[in-house]
C-alpha cells in the first residue's frame, strides 16, 4: 500500500511597514544621557510602547560602547526595535537587528524649552481640538492641555496630551493622557480599538484590553495606581 502524501505547511511571509521614531547619536554618551534625561522628564510617558530605532553613526567606534548605548536607554524604559550606523561586526544576535533604507517622515514633537525658561504666571490651559481625522503616522502632541478629537484615531496614528483625550469617532490607535497632570486625567471614546491607552504611565495594549468592551463607548482612568475601564 502506497503512503499518501499530504500538502505541506502553508507559510505566508508579508511585507508590512510601520511608524518607528530615530533617535540620533549625535554626542557622546553621557553628555546625551544628561539631555536626554532632563527631556524625558518633561514628556513622561512619551515612548511607552514605541517603535525606536538609534542611529549611532557618530556615537559608538566598538561592540562595548553599542552595548552600552543599549542598556542605558533600556534601564530609561525605551525599547529599541533596530540600530542604524553600525557595522556589522559590532552587532550579535543578543541585540536589535541592523536597519537601512529608512526613511525620514515629519513627526510632531513635545516642545521642552519652555520649561527651561524663568517662571512665569499661570496661563490658562491650551484645549486642542482637532477637527478632522487623526490619520496613520500623524502624531498629534499637547501637553499644556486636553485633545479633543472630533472625527476618528486610525490605526498608527497617536495622542499625547497634558490632561484628559476625548474621541468623538472611533479610536483605533496609541493614546496618551496625564503626561503633564498625571493621575487626573482620563481618555473618553465612542468606540474603543485602541492599540495602546495610557494615563501618567499606566497603560495597557490591545492585547490585555477587555474584550467585552471592544467597539463599545468606554471611559478610563487611573484608580489604586492601576489603569482602568468602563462603559460609557
């Protein structure tokens, strides 16, 4: 009796791109740690969950300095995704893969040098409202108050506000509130698809969202240090 031969395995391989942010190696490494640092302090929550890559072109000659340039930012809560600039001989499988052929798009950033100004008098909260839909890779940043969003957020684009981020339309993408108020804030939505909501540091993914509040009008907000999730 002849054996019967069944098919193989089907294996599917796609090409897909996605959003990720660079950062440039342009000092050496403590004196980039120090600025980095004093950013970092004035955006908290900025890469929670984020894609980077970092160009070391001009920051590291040899294996060791790569390995410590990876495990500063690591011990700061950036996960690296790839590593432009460096030679081959200087990268091993325990590190994120060599990337080339990226390609620069324009991202909007926190704008930090108004903290290093004098101090001056209270102002009044700046309320950003956003007319139309926020598309894939747009970045839209406010932290001197709340976002509100009238139409959607698609998948790949992000939100990040001072206060509390209001959604009048499906959110289908990453949102971050409180990185200036912090624990007060809250994120408001029609129709939770989210692929990450944070508030003051506190996030969760797609994946740990409650299912039984997918695509339903959800609320949320941090209670016991811990994010949480309603409906509306």
């Amino acid at each position: 009796m002849s054996a019967v031969s069944r098919p193989g395995p089907s294996i599917r391989f796609r090409g897909r791109s996605f959003i990720a942010m660079t950062l440039v190696a342009d000092a050496p490494l403590e004196q980039w740690l120090a600025d980095f640092d004093v950013w970092l302090s004035r955006s908290p929550g900025f890469f929670i969950g984020r894609a980077v890559v970092l160009d070391l072109a001009g920051g590291a000659d040899s294996k060791a300095e790569v390995e410590h340039w990876i495990a500063a930012l690591a011990a700061r809560g950036v996960r690296l995704v790839g590593l432009e600039g460096v030679r081959a001989s200087m990268a091993d499988l325990t590190m994120p893969p060599l990337m080339r052929g990226g390609r620069d798009i324009d991202m909007a950033l926190p704008d930090t040098t108004a903290a290093a100004e004098p101090a001056r008098a209270p102002i009044e909260p700046v309320n950003l409202i956003v007319e139309q839909k926020v598309r894939s890779g747009q970045s839209i940043v406010c932290l001197e108050g709340d976002v509100t969003v009238v139409g959607s957020v698609a998948s790949g684009a992000e939100i990040i506000a001072g206060g509390s981020i209001h959604v009048y339309g499906a959110l289908c993408g990453r949102v971050i509130a409180g990185a200036t108020i912090g624990a007060k804030a809250r994120i408001f939505c029609q129709r939770m698809e989210a692929e990450l909501l944070a508030i003051d540091g506190a996030y969760k993914t797609a994946e740990h969202l409650d299912q039984a509040l997918w695509g339903k009008p959800v609320r949320a907000w941090i209670d016991d240090d811990a994010l949480r999730l309603a409906a509306l």
